[in-house]
C-alpha cells in the first residue's frame, strides 16, 4: 500500500520528539517503555480507524491524551486531544479526522528517547 509507506518515509525525516524529562534519570525508565509502546499503539490507532471503531479509537485517544503529560510528552498529548474532541462531534468531517488520525499515528512513531 504506497500511501502508508510514503508516511513511514515522511516519518523517519520528522524530526523525534523527546520527553521532558529526558534529562531526569528517575523517570527514564518509565518514559522509556512508554515510547517502546509507541509503535504498537500507532498499529492500533491505524487499525481502529480502518475498522471505523469510533468508540475504541475514541478511548485510545483519551488514554493517549492523559498519558503523554505524565511522561513529558506533551505535543503528542494534545495532537490525541485534538482528536479525542473530533470524535466526540457526530458531524465530524471524516476528511479531518482521517487527518487527525495521521498526525497522532505520525507523533506516536517520532517518540523518542
């Protein structure tokens, strides 16, 4: 499928996004396995939106949302929260959230150490 891989390629030149909290060696191990989870969790986000699961891509991005400030990640969180409130709204373009959707799955995988 050549959309996603031109997205993969567009993904590994974006600059990373790293924590802040980088430099605070008391949260690195928790900062780490939560950006070791971060491709997995860009899979799942591309999956529920393939499948049109409103309902779980909704709770994702809600978990997403809160868990990204606690780990010093706090673009990725509001990228989530974009989404989150989109997909609240019945007469959400879907246009937009397909975007929404690229942005999140896009900051996922430029999580970094």
């Amino acid at each position: 499928n050549m959309p996603n891989e031109r997205e993969s390629q567009t993904t590994s030149q974006a600059p990373a996004i790293k924590s802040a909290f980088a430099d605070d060696p008391d949260m690195m191990e928790l900062v780490q396995e939560f950006v070791t989870d971060m491709p997995v969790r860009a899979r799942e986000i591309e999956a529920l939106w393939e499948q049109r699961n409103r309902v779980e891509l909704l709770r994702l991005a809600h978990q997403l949302k809160g868990a990204s400030a606690g780990y010093g990640f706090e673009s990725l969180g509001l990228v989530a929260r974009t989404l989150e409130t989109s997909l609240k709204q019945d007469n959400a373009d879907l246009e937009a959230l397909r975007s929404q959707v690229d942005d999140l799955v896009s900051m996922c995988n430029r999580v970094s150490l």
